[in-house]
C-alpha cells in the first residue's frame, strides 16, 4: 500500500467522479494505487481477493460458453483471473463507468493488464453497470462486482442500486438458470446476506485472507446463486 502524502510519491492520474469527488492515481516505483480521497480502492501490491472473485464464481460455473459480466475493471486483477479460467469459448463483458480507468489500463497501467483488453473474448463498455444489469434478461452465467469497498454506495452513490431489494433483483433477472451473483467486500454485512436471500439467491461467503498495510485482514466474497425454483 502507497502512505500519502509522500515526496517520492507521483501523482499520474485524475478522473472526475458523476457524483463529484475525484479518483487520483498514485505511483511510487513499481507501485501503484487508485484512490477515493483517502480510501485506496485499488492497489497492485494486493490482488488475491480481487482474483479470487473470479476464480470462485468462474469454478462453479456450468457451460464453456459461459457470458459473464464483470462491474469494474480496475487494475485488471478480477478480469486476469476470469480469462485464465474460462475456456475459449467464454464471452466476458466488462462495464467500467469511468472512462480514465480504461485509459489507465491502456497506458500506465498497461502492464499489469497484459494482452486482457484485446483477447476476444473481453468486450469493455463505458456504462452503469447498474444499466448493463437492468437491460439484460436471463442473459449472463455470472456478474461479478468489484466496484466499491463493499455493499454501498462509497465512490458513486448511485450503486446503493445494486445493492438495494431490488437492485439485486434486476440482478437476479439478469442471471440465466443457476447463474451467480458473485460481490467483493473490504468486510462483512449480515444485512446483504439477508437482502441477497430476501431477493431469492443461496448465498455462500467465503472470507479471503489479505495483507493490508502490514496488517492481516480478511476481506469477503458472496457468491449468491439463482435459486432452481425462481427460473
């Protein structure tokens, strides 16, 4: 993790947020971090939960042709582990609401992004992720969301959409047969637990170690699936 301020820290990004507010990328050698004031959002010293988000939905999917949508590209670490896992014949949609983000991973980011943005199997789409969501009908396998520090609103307060009673049921809508809501978190809330299976999905969460700051913490993953019974 990058401490702020710092004289050997530099700074290489902004990008203005709907809500107002400001993300700031931040480098300090060969680390870097995006930022929402002082809560880092992103930072690539400490990717294993963000890639486990992807591996755990990815593994308990069913088709090869699997559509998944991920919200929130990020430093590129969900969207990695998902092209790793899924065979050739999967289609990964990715909607990314700020467009510095995506300029960002074609450029001093690139790096960390490898060749993900041109595998044909990724589409980016600069939208809501909330509206990709709300349009689709039985259209996606999994949707994976990594696009606050939890089940709220933090960086766009229009994301209490998703995470609201019926946010997470356009979600449950959106899924085909089986499919699964898969949502990253810095903690836990026993309140979405109950909101995900109010809104008809079996929910199991799975706690990921991670090291933050020199401190252990744990961070965690719900994976919601569809219930049979609410085809």
């Amino acid at each position: 993790m990058l401490s702020m301020p710092d004289d050997a820290v530099e700074l290489i990004g902004k990008a203005e947020l709907p809500d107002g507010g400001r993300l700031h990328l931040w480098r300090r050698g060969d680390d870097y971090s995006i930022r929402f004031g002082d809560n880092e959002l992103m930072g690539n010293q400490v990717r294993h939960s963000e890639e486990a988000l992807a591996t755990l939905a990815c593994s308990r999917l069913q088709h090869r042709d699997s559509r998944i949508l991920i919200g929130g590209l990020g430093m590129g670490f969900t969207l990695g582990a998902a092209l790793q896992s899924l065979p050739s014949t999967a289609i990964i949609s990715v909607a990314e609401l700020i467009p510095e983000i995506v300029t960002w991973a074609n450029g001093p980011l690139s790096h960390l992004f490898h060749d993900y943005l041109s595998d044909p199997r990724v589409k980016v789409e600069i939208a809501d992720v909330h509206d990709v969501i709300a349009r689709e009908k039985s259209a996606f396998d999994a949707i994976l969301l990594d696009v606050d520090n939890g089940p709220d609103g933090l960086i766009h307060l229009a994301n209490e959409r998703l995470y609201c009673n019926w946010g997470l049921r356009a979600a449950h809508a959106a899924l085909r047969p089986n499919g699964i809501l898969a949502v990253w978190s810095a903690y836990g809330d026993e309140g979405f637990v109950a909101r995900l299976e109010n809104a008809h999905f079996d929910v199991e969460e799975v706690s990921v170690a991670a090291l933050v700051d020199g401190e252990d913490v744990i961070h965690t993953i719900w994976l919601a699936s569809k219930q049979d019974d609410c085809r």
